[in-house]
C-alpha cells in the first residue's frame, strides 16, 4: 500500500500563532478573563483551504471558569497558494449558525468571529471541537485500510444515507435568501445556477493566470453554455463541499458538517451530484490502481433516490450537475497542484493538465453526454 503524502497547507509559526490567539482572546473577553491559549497544533485531517489549527482555551467570564477545546478556521496567506479567489470568514461563520439556527443538522458551536486581519494576519473563527471520525482523503478511503473500507455493507449504508439526509435537511431550510444573507451575491435571486457556475469561471480564471491554463476546462464551460438545464429545481443553501470527507461521524452518522468555504445558494442538484461525484473520483483513482475500491457505495441512482425518498423531490438534470461537479474538481485539482509545486513538492508538468487527475474521465463525459 502506498504511504500517505504530507501535503504543506501553511507557512505560519505556531508558537506565533499561539500567543496572538491568547493576545486576541484576551482583547475580545476584557479586564478579568485571564485567558490561557495551549496545545495549539495544526491538523493533516482533510481539506486543503483555510488553515485550520487546534487548540485549548481556559478563562474566566460571567462567574464560571471556562475550559474549551477549540479550533480556528483561518484564512490562508496569499503567499501559500489559496485553494480559492476570496475566503469570506464571516460569512461562513454566519452560515453555520444560522444552519444551527434553522435546522437539526449537526455543525459545531460557534464562539467568535475577527473579520479583521490585525491579531493573526489573516481574518479567522473560532469554533468548539467535536470528537469524530472522518473518511480519509490521504490515502483516499477507496484504498483500504481504514475504518470506513472495513466496516460492514450496512454500516458503510447507514453513513451513506444519513448523509443524504444531513444535506436533505440543509435543503428544507426555508426562505434561505432570507437566512443566509451573505451567500446572496449578484445575480443569485434572478438566476442562482448562472450566479454560481460564473463565480466558478472566475475562480478558474484565476487558477489559469497563475500559469496552469487547461483548454479541457474552457471546454466544459462551453459544454455547460450548451447544455444549460430547462428547468432549474427550487433554490436552497448549497453546502458547496458536500462530502464525506467534510463530515465528522460518530457510529456511521454525522457528528458535524464541517468546511463551508463552497456554500451557496441554488438547486439541491449541486450537493447531490458533487458528493456522488466526489465518491467517484475517489473509486477511479482505485481502478487505476486495480484496487477493488467501493464500487457499490454512494452511487449516483442511490443518492438521488435517498434523496427524494427524504424530500419528496426528485433531482433532475443530474447529467448536468456530474459534468458541473467533475469541472469543479478538475479546478481543484489544478489549483492544489500549483499549491504543491509553490512548497516544493512536486515539479509542474509540462502539461498542466496533467495535475487533473480526472482529467481522463472529464474528457470522456463531454462527447458522452448529451443535453437535457
């Protein structure tokens, strides 16, 4: 089995990150607090965008004693590659909870948001930490080895569904115009989906002016253009990054949904297609390997139909929505590839396209599939 692959996501000091947390929190409590700032660390767990950093606080306020263990999402350092264009930290912080807020899905406690950058040098939130497993992304869980590949059919089943169903009761939040009003950038009330997939244009264009252009990209946005949905499903909050590997799970179901830097507004469709698509991407890279994977786990006619066995609504275009979802990929694909280049880790290709690493499949999908 191939060993897992340290992938750098900072460049910040710790024992400097450490004191400017304990700095700040004394700021943000006032006279009395005496807050203490330890164990701060840093975490291999999944996802490459904002730094996400552990940590233990104590002080005092309102007559108790406090002793929490915290984590800070902050916002990456323009000189480490970021994953995106803009990091929007009080936005995500205001969406998570307000889904604490308007639903049961489960999403951890939020405490505090600095929207400046002054105390760490980069906005950030802090938010308490839950205990849970989660499907690894290094090695890939398709590969084996791991407590999600050896657990039984029906365990791997029951977190399968109850995912479905965290990302069903995101979607019944009601009036999410209303609720999450920071996801509600132009263009999202007349046309949602156009909205999103030009935020992803311009995402990609900033990928490709960093040097890693793909003429496979602009070709499935022409392909999008061509093959736009007649009919577009309600609008509802987009959890953007809807996959396993976001998901803090306790005994197969979600304990936390974690990382909202994706969140949006617009058909349902976006979160059911990507966390299929995000399994799929995961198993191809298994067949490569000709390791058996899980071929039979989070299958797109099995999500969908979860789907709409729980909300009464049946996805549609969903053609549609797994070209949108492998596009995305192959962005983040190129854009975690100049990451590792920036840190030394890989040399860039000759090809760019060559960091796709579904690149195969996407091609494979345009002449494919036709449009709705």
């Amino acid at each position: 089995m191939t060993e897992p692959t340290y992938m750098q996501r900072s460049s910040r000091d710790p024992a400097v990150l450490q004191a400017q947390l304990q700095t700040w929190l004394a700021d943000r409590l006032g006279a009395g607090a005496e807050p203490t700032v330890t164990d701060l660390e840093g975490t291999d767990a999944n996802g490459m965008s904002s730094d996400t950093v552990l940590f233990r606080a104590s002080w005092t306020a309102d007559g108790r004693d406090y002793d929490e263990r915290l984590v800070a999402r902050i916002a990456p350092a323009a000189a480490d590659v970021p994953v995106f264009p803009s990091y929007d930290l009080p936005g995500q912080f205001q969406v998570i909870e307000a889904v604490a807020t308007h639903s049961d899905v489960p999403v951890p406690k939020v405490w505090w948001c600095e929207p400046s950058a002054d105390p760490v040098g980069a906005p950030f939130f802090v938010m308490s930490r839950v205990d849970g497993q989660v499907p690894p992304d290094n090695l890939p869980y398709s590969f084996g080895d791991n407590w999600l590949f050896d657990a039984t059919p029906e365990q791997q089943r029951r977190l399968q569904d109850t995912t479905v169903a965290a990302i069903a009761a995101l979607h019944d939040i009601g009036e999410p115009a209303h609720r999450f009003p920071a996801l509600c950038q132009p263009g999202v009330a007349t046309d949602p989906l156009r909205a999103h997939v030009a935020r992803t244009r311009e995402w990609y264009d900033m990928v490709a002016a960093a040097g890693t252009p793909s003429p496979l990209v602009e070709r499935t946005f022409d392909w999008l253009a061509a093959n736009w949905p007649r009919h577009e499903s309600p609008t509802v909050l987009s959890w953007g990054d809807a996959r396993i590997g976001n998901v803090l799970y306790v005994d197969f179901a979600p304990a936390a949904l974690l990382d909202w830097e994706m969140a949006g507004l617009g058909p349902g469709e976006l979160d059911v297609g990507w966390i299929a698509y995000a399994h799929f991407v995961f198993q191809d890279l298994a067949r490569k390997l000709e390791l058996p994977g899980m071929p039979e786990f989070l299958r797109y006619d099995d999500v969908a139909a979860s789907y709409e066995a729980i909300r009464g609504h049946t996805p549609r275009n969903l053609r549609f929505f797994m070209v949108y979802a492998a596009l995305q990929w192959s962005i983040v694909f190129l854009r975690t590839g100049q990451r590792r280049v920036h840190f030394g880790e890989q040399e860039m290709p000759p090809d760019p396209e060559e960091l796709i690493l579904n690149r195969d499949h996407l091609d494979s999908l345009l002449p494919e599939i036709p449009g709705d």
